[in-house]
C-alpha cells in the first residue's frame, strides 16, 4: 500500500462530531466544579490539646493501676517506678488482648498510608 491510498483511505472517514448537548453539559460539569469550595481541612491545632491530656491520663493510668510495692516505696527513683508501672500495666493489656488491637490499628495505619503514597493522593 502507497502513501497515496492510505492518505485517500484515512481522508475518507468522516469526522467525529459530539452531539449536540455535550459541550453544554460537560462546560456546566466544569463550571460546578470549579464553583465548589475545597473540602475543610481537619482541625489539627485544636486537636492537639485534646491528644495531649489524652496522653496524660494515659500515664496517670499506668501509675494509678499498679498499686504494689514498688510504687509505695519511698525514696524510688522515678524512672524505676514507672517501668514499674508501665510493666504491670502491659502485663494487665496483655490479658485483654490489647496487643492484637494495636496490631490491627497499625495494620490499618500502614495500609492507608501506603495506599494514599501510592495513588499519589494529596489533601
């Protein structure tokens, strides 16, 4: 085949032409969606106090659930007291199961952070 008849062939076909509603629907699309505001970001300044007292319950927990010598004891220094504490208290979550949460909740933290890496999601 010739350069000639293939440029006769390719010149026959008509050309594409959308219908009649199309642009107007698809300039309407684009025009919504630009008039939308952005979504809210997550208030993670007013959050942070919120976590933070989180975390000192947390701690305030750990002593206050261990009630054995060791905390009793005066003249202990406090970092023996709290691993202490902080022993007595995984001993107790352990019973629960409170490890196989965490490990699903990390589970679930490292697949949606990869998954939003991947895809090249951005807030």
């Amino acid at each position: 085949m010739r350069d000639e008849e293939l440029d006769r062939i390719l010149s026959d076909e008509p050309g594409v032409v959308p219908s009649s509603g199309f642009t107007v629907a698809v300039m309407e699309a684009v025009r919504r969606e630009a008039a939308t505001p952005p979504p809210i970001p997550f208030p993670w300044k007013r959050a942070l106090p919120g976590l933070a007292a989180w975390l000192v319950v947390l701690v305030v927990a750990v002593f206050s659930s261990h009630s054995g010598a060791a905390l009793e004891t005066a003249g202990v220094p406090f970092w023996p007291r709290f691993l202490s504490a902080a022993t007595a208290a995984l001993a107790t979550a352990g019973r629960f199961g409170v490890g196989w949460v965490a490990l699903a909740l990390l589970l679930s933290l490292v697949s949606v952070t990869l998954s939003m890496r991947l895809t090249g999601w951005r807030s």
